[in-house]
C-alpha cells in the first residue's frame, strides 16, 4: 500500500515512547504508562510504593523512616579550603615543616600539579578550642568557633577524585561523571516539597564564578527535569524570565498558562511521556513562583540587627547574603537549599590563590555568615529539622605545591585521601570531632568516610534508606550511592530519633 502525505505525517508523529504506550495498551501496561505513573508518585521511588493522588511531582511524601531533619542547607567551598590551616592542627607537622616529605607516603601517589619529591608544609595559624565540647578550629574561624557546640567536625572524609569536576560531581551526584542526578535532585524525587509556591530545589552561587563540574551538580540526571535545582540571583530577577513581559496583565498570563496545560494534557494522554507532565507542573509552579520568589529572596525585609548579624547587603551577590537567603527559603518549605561560593582553590600560585593572602580573605567573607545562619536557625526552632552540611570537594596535601618551582608564595595541592567537612543540626551530634588522620594530616587512621557514607549518612538525616531510594535507568535499580559500592550510615554522628 502507498503511504501518502497525510499518513506519512501521523507516522512521523508516534515517537517511541508514544509507540511503546500503544504496544502497552494492549497488553494492559506499556512502558509509557510505567513512566507516567512514576511521575505521578505511584512508584517505589521512597520504597513503599504509596500511591500520591496527585499528578504535582512536589507533593509531600513520606520517607522509609522517622527523619531526624526536613530540610537541608549544604555551603560548598568550591575549590575546597586547606584542613591543614583550618581544622588539623598537625604539631608533627609543624616541626618538620620544610623537609622532604616520607618515602612511604609518596609511594604509587599521583599529584594534580607536584612533580618531583614535594616539602612537608606545617600549618600557617594558630589553633584554639572553643566551646564546652574542646573543639579545635583555627584561628582564621573565630565566628565557627563561636558555634562549635552545634558542629560536627568530620575529619575523615575521603574520595577517589583528585580534580575538581569528577570531584564535585562524584560528591554531589554520586558518580565522577555527567549524567547522574543531584543530591538535591534525589531528596526532592524521594520526598517532595512542603513549598507550594517555591522551588523545592534552590541553588546560590557567589564567587564570580560557578563551580567547575558546572550545573551538573545541581542538575536532574535522569530523573524527571522538574527536580533539577532552580539557580536564584540575589541582584536584579531573582529567577531570568520568570516576570510577565511588558504589557502582559498577570490574567492574561494565567489564560495562556492554561490554554498551554490543556495543550500538554491531551499530549501526555497520546503519548504517555512524564516530560510533558513535568513541563504542566513547571508551568504552574513559574506562575506561582512570580508572586513568591520576589518576597522571599528580598533580604531588605529583613531586621538591620539580622542583615548585621551576618554581614549581608542587598543587592550583593555574597556568600552572607546566599546564607540569609537560605533561611528565609527553608522557613518557607524550600527541601534543598545549594550554596556555591568559588575561591578556595589554594595552590600559592600567586596571591590570588595562596594561603597567606586569599585563605585569610575567604574565611572573613565565609566565617560571620556561616556562624550567623547556625545561630539563626537555632534561635527560630529551625536548626533541629535542618541539616546543614559545609565543606569543599577534597581536602589539601600536607606538602607544599611550589608549582614549576616557584616558591613565592605558599599553597597545596589537592588532597583526595583525607578532609573535613562540617555537619549542623538536622539530628547529628554537636560539639562531636569524628574521624581522626595520621600524625603528618595525609590518610584517614580512624572511623573512614568515603564520600557514598557521607551521602547515605545525610539521606539518613532526611529519614531516606539510601538502598531503597532509587531510580529504574539502563537496566538498574541507580542510588545517589552508587550500584556498586558498599554504603553505609555512621550512625555514631547522628543523634538517637
């Protein structure tokens, strides 16, 4: 039979997923029709399969267990900040600063930028110990110090990663390479959101710049794109294009919002395909957003003791002013608030990026912020269903870089064997130094934890089975903690639920 134009057209217009919808229909489900209903929430994305009456991939979800937290804040130093002059204080160290450094840890070790037999490079500050707990912090972290009974110091953690993309995707996403879902991504998909006319997912970047991985650390993978984190502005449109143009009365907007949806639900219906779903939620959630993004990312609003507390101005893209901003989103029911602030890849290349200039001039941007959004949330009742998460993508070597064998200013290379990282609130233990390196800060010696621990640990906080939250993608059952490594919660860090 010849085809003619008319059904050459309608051929063209069955895509894949609408033919797999169709062989479904005859057998009673499709592939189409399984995608669809995971969409909405009638999967087994949170390990129970409980079906959610709703086709708004946000509504709230209940996790596997008693969550210790609702919401988290994660600050990522994206460059990752020297433990050596932060958090080790490594007397060792210190006096053999300047000799080679051991044959037996250099042996099959692989630097980013070191080459040749590197120099042992004692800590450049002085340490105190802060709080009742004792807790050791630099003298550069005065603020932090000042809430050190409300932190846990995690000075175990360790990865497999050496430079800063792999690392930070391996970190937020669970794989060194693009193409996996966010953190952020996974806890909106398991867990919803209790902001109806927010994000569920909000990304703050400050620094200049963004983080080397990209917007793959905040981006969806392979889940539905709706749960991809929404990157706010803290000048001029909060959000790009989310106003209505000149001329365009909000009524009119909503009648073309939902001639768009009626479009979109009689294509979902065809074809079976959750992108069209997610493209009516994203519509609806836009057209809320336009009354709800301004209110709560205008800082100004805010008491002129509070904006004191944590150095913030608004108007400026600041890492204090991304730390108020974080509040006034989790108070809101925003689930995953990602902040991103770039300049702590300290090598001593130049004074740009060295320890003795740069160091010092990020912990006074970061420190008061930092310390005012702990305090903050725990004087608003919130720091107990919060979990804020701190810290950089590896740690730094305890050698000095000295790159092409310039030795005018001091740094480190980057460190993949041990770093710390700083936990608050949302259930775990204040005032707790866990973890501990060997006498020279270079590898773990006591309580490891690989970046998949950290993962499950935070997902623990959230009341998520890290082996039950998952995601059917090429052929498996994916987790934010991998398909192959063991994973495990440290549940000596968490408070008793």
């Amino acid at each position: 039979m010849a085809i003619g134009p008319r059904e050459f057209i309608d051929m063209r217009q069955v895509t894949r997923r609408a033919f797999l919808g169709e062989v479904g229909r005859g057998v009673g489900v499709g592939l189409g029709s399984i995608a669809l209903a995971s969409l909405l929430g009638e999967d087994s994305a949170s390990g129970h399969g409980t079906p959610v009456p709703s086709a708004d991939p946000f509504a709230p979800r209940p996790p596997h267990f008693r969550p210790r937290a609702k919401a988290v804040i994660s600050i990522h130093l994206a460059g990752s900040p020297s433990q050596h002059e932060l958090f080790e204080n490594k007397p060792t160290l210190r006096e053999h600063h300047g000799k080679p450094c051991p044959e037996e840890y250099l042996k099959g070790e692989q630097f980013a930028f070191i080459k040749g037999h590197p120099e042992l490079l004692g800590g450049l500050y002085g340490f105190r110990r802060h709080g009742q707990s004792g807790m050791e912090m630099s003298e550069l972290i005065p603020h932090l110090g000042s809430v050190a009974d409300d932190i846990c110091m995690i000075r175990s953690v360790r990865t497999d990663q050496f430079n800063h993309a792999p690392a930070q995707l391996l970190l937020w996403t669970g794989e060194a390479r693009f193409g996996h879902p966010s953190m952020g991504s996974w806890l909106t998909y398991g867990l919803g959101s209790e902001a109806r006319d927010l994000p569920a997912f909000v990304v703050l970047v400050s620094g200049d710049k963004t983080p080397d991985a990209g917007k793959s650390v905040w981006g969806s993978g392979f889940l539905p794109s709706v749960h991809q984190g929404v990157q706010c502005r803290a000048s001029g449109e909060p959000v790009l294009f989310v106003g209505d143009p000149a001329g365009v009365s909000r009524e009119a907007r909503r009648r073309t919002i939902d001639a768009i949806n009626d479009l979109n639900r009689i294509e979902a219906e065809r074809t079976g395909d959750p992108e069209t779903l997610t493209r009516i939620a994203q519509y609806e959630l836009a057209y809320r957003m336009q009354m709800a993004v301004p209110d709560a990312m205008d800082i100004s609003r805010e008491r002129p003791e509070t904006l004191e507390e944590y150095g913030a101005v608004p108007g400026q893209g600041s890492i204090a002013n991304s730390c108020l901003l974080a509040r006034r989103l989790v108070e809101r029911g925003v689930r995953f608030v990602q902040i991103f602030d770039w300049g702590w890849d300290g090598h001593g290349t130049s004074a740009t990026d060295d320890l003795v200039t740069q160091l010092p001039k990020k912990c006074l941007e970061m420190d008061r912020p930092v310390a005012a959004l702990i305090r903050d949330l725990k004087r608003r009742g919130l720091l107990d269903e919060t979990l804020v998460v701190w810290g950089g993508e590896f740690g730094r070597t305890p050698v000095a870089e000295f790159r092409d064998g310039k030795r005018d200013f001091l740094g480190r290379d980057h460190h993949p064997h041990a770093f710390t990282m700083l936990l608050a609130g949302g259930g775990t233990q204040g005032g707790l130094t866990y973890g501990e390196t060997d006498e020279l800060g270079y590898r773990v010696t006591r309580d490891p934890m690989p970046v998949n621990d950290l993962q499950a640990t935070i997902l623990a906080c959230l009341g998520l089975d890290h082996e039950r939250l998952t995601y059917f993608h090429s052929g498996l059952d994916q987790r934010l903690t991998g398909v192959t490594k063991p994973s495990r919660v440290h549940q000596a860090i968490l408070r008793p639920v």
